[in-house]
C-alpha cells in the first residue's frame, strides 16, 4: 500500500495537478503504483483483508483526519506517494481515525504519535522483508511446470497469514511486558532514558575481504547464521540485542556481568564454527540514552572503538566496565591478589595440618567468573585516553 501527499484539509478534494504531490519518500512495500495484476490483487485483498476503496484524501475524510495530519501518519510508517490513486481500504481508514483519536483523547501528543508510526512502520518493514526473502521463498517454488508464484503463494499465504499474525502479537505482548517491567523498575523518570548499561558490539573479523571471496547466497547465509547464534545467545543470558549490522551486532545488558557472559559464550561459539571468520567484541559501561529502541551516547561510541581495537577472538572493556565486574565480586581486583589470597589459604591449612588441628573456620575463597588483565592505554579520537582491560573466563574456583 502507497499513500500520497497534499496541503489540502479534509474538506477539499485536492487537484489534479501532480506538484501539489511531495516527494516519494521511503516505502515499505516497494509499491510506487499499485497493480492491475489480477491475481496480485487478489494476494492484496486477501492479505490486507479488505479491496480498495478509498483515495488518500476519501481515507482521511472518511477517518475526520486532516489531509496534513494523515500524510504525516502514512510517511512516518513508510508508505510511499501514490498521488490520488484509489489503493486504499477500510483498514487504512481505521487506522488513521485510531491513531489520531490517541492525540484527540490526549494519550499521545502529536509528535509521539508519529514516532509510534514511525517505530512501527520500520519495524515491520524490516518484518515483512525478511518473511518474504527468506520464508516464503523457499516455500514458493512452483510445485509443477506451467505454474507461477503468485498460484502457489495465494493459497500458501491464506494459510498462513492468520497464525503469523497472532504469533507476531503474542511475541509483541512478552516484549512490551519485558520492557514495561524495566521502566517500572527505573528509579526515577530520568533513568528511563538515560541509564546506566553494558553496551556491547561484536564484529566478524575480515569481513569485508570475505564479502570480495564468497558468492552472495554464500556470503547472505554467513550473516545469518551469525545474526542467529547472537540473537540466540545474547536472549539466553538475559541480554537484549539492540540491532544487527550484517557483520555485526550490537547488544546490551543491565549489568557488567551478564555482558561478559555473553561476549565470552559468543566469542566461544564462533570459533567453534569452522565456516565463521573470527570474532571480536567491544564492551564499555556507563549510563546510555535510550530511544526508540536504539540506543546512544558516550558509553556506545567508547564500546565501538574498544571493538576496533580488539584482536581477534578476544574481548576488550573498559575501566568502568571492570570495576563493575569487580565491585559485583565477578572478577578479582587483580591477578596478584587473588593468587595472594590462595596462597595465604593453603598456608593457613598447612600450618593447621602440621600442628595436628582443624583448620580455622573461615569464610571460602570468592569464586570469581572472570580475569582482567590491562592492557596498553592509547588514545581515542573524542574520547580522551582509554586503557582497555582483556576479559577472559576463569577456571577452578579461587584460581
């Protein structure tokens, strides 16, 4: 579905001069004009649920929305230019009275409800793109000669259609609970967008000189093996994955030790991956602003730049970040101490054993997860000088 663009208010029927028309801006379904295609059209009207009946300006008029008002709702969820064609449906209609009813009741103000449009419309974009690039494509092929696409995925989309929507709801509903809970636990108004965070990327070492060797459809399953074992990975240990890059991922975690965890479990299950190239990661900690689901700040800048700097299958983090592995008793203030304390235990026991007593009851050694070795400090461009610390998984408890 494609939408145009007009100055004109809902109570006069724009003309048919074609300069009163902006721009095309970004689509989410590729469609300057709509088809004649019969059977496309038919796939349409099956997937949208409703045929077309409706111009731009019928929907907005029909909805009681300004024409201004309702371009500004259909490019901000990404629908491109279709002049005043008749493309549009009773569901565009209702989505527009609904959207503007949230501004009218006062639930939203008006620039939020574009950025809801907006977050809304790009996500599924990018939903909708990979559904059919990588599903139903390869459930597509023509079963017999003499067959097109569109026969066989009529039928295939009206089954499916139905169980994808209400799975796309139902992992909709735990996500928003997910990240209600979250701000719920915020401390304040300001921790809402501003928080303090483990901010992590990994990056695929080589990448583009693999992007000159391998062939497309070698090179597109690479990426998304990759960006499933992340995705899979960084949901299992509590971690949330903030968005993919292709060679790279970026992810984040309320604590410095969850992050570890999950650079170490990546760095891990990559190199066990022969067909993967190597891995690297970048973790900083620090208080980050979030919006729209991204997020920003000094804290991201300092953990791509630690990224860059990494060496292969290892990971780098900064000062803020150890002491917080250290401060939660992850990680031991350093190497000499933690050999001190085992040292200082085994001698007390020794001690004990050689004058014929039990030992003194005394608290265990801690069992840290993780080492911290420093690195060399080296300056960053608008970061000052960093000194970056080597994380690595420990072994025995106290050792």
């Amino acid at each position: 579905m494609t939408v145009g663009d007009t100055s004109s208010g809902a109570g006069e029927e724009p003309g048919a001069d074609s300069s009163v028309h902006a721009t095309p801006h970004h689509e989410v379904d590729h469609t300057v004009e709509p088809t004649d295609d019969p059977l496309a059209i038919r796939l349409e009207a099956l997937i949208l649920g409703a045929d077309r009946r409706y111009t731009p300006f019928q929907a907005a008029r029909t909805a009681g929305v300004s024409m201004d008002l309702a371009s500004r709702f259909w490019r901000a969820m990404g629908f491109a230019d279709i002049g005043q064609a008749k493309a549009l449906t009773e569901a565009d209609v209702l989505a527009l009275r609904r959207l503007a009813g949230l501004v009218e009741a006062g639930l939203l103000s008006e620039p939020m409800a574009i950025q809801v449009a907006r977050s809304t419309g790009q996500t599924t974009a990018r939903l909708a793109e990979w559904q059919i690039d990588s599903f139903l494509e390869g459930l597509t092929e023509p079963p017999e000669p003499g067959m097109t696409r569109t026969e066989v995925t009529y039928p295939l989309v009206e089954l499916l259609l139905p169980e994808l929507q209400e799975f796309l709801v139902y992992v909709w509903r735990r996500q928003l609970a997910a990240a209600t809970g979250r701000v719920v636990q915020a401390a304040d108004d300001e921790e809402m967008v501003d928080r303090r965070l483990a901010v992590g990327f990994a990056d695929l070492v080589g990448f583009t000189r693999l992007t000159r060797r391998l062939e497309e459809e070698e090179l597109g399953e690479l990426v998304e093996s990759f960006e499933t074992t992340a995705a899979d990975l960084v949901a299992a240990h509590g971690g949330r994955l903030i968005k993919t890059l292709g060679d790279e991922v970026l992810f984040a975690a309320d604590d410095a030790g969850t992050a570890a965890e999950i650079a170490l479990r990546l760095i891990e299950a990559m190199s066990q991956d022969e067909t993967m190239p190597a891995l690297r990661v970048g973790i900083a900690f620090g208080t980050v602003t979030t919006r729209m689901g991204d997020v920003f700040g000094t804290t991201v800048n300092l953990a791509s730049r630690l990224t860059s700097i990494a060496p292969k299958d290892a990971v780098l983090v900064d000062g803020a970040f150890a002491k917080e592995l250290v401060r939660h008793g992850d990680a031991p203030e350093s190497e000499a101490q933690a050999a001190e304390a085992v040292a200082a235990a085994a001698e007390r026991a020794r001690l004990a054993e050689k004058e014929g007593r039990e030992p003194d009851d005394e608290p265990p050694l801690p069992t840290y997860r993780f080492g911290l070795q420093p690195m060399w400090q080296r300056p960053v461009r608008g970061l000052g000088v960093v000194e970056p610390w080597l994380l690595a998984r420990r072994g025995k408890t106290g050792s």
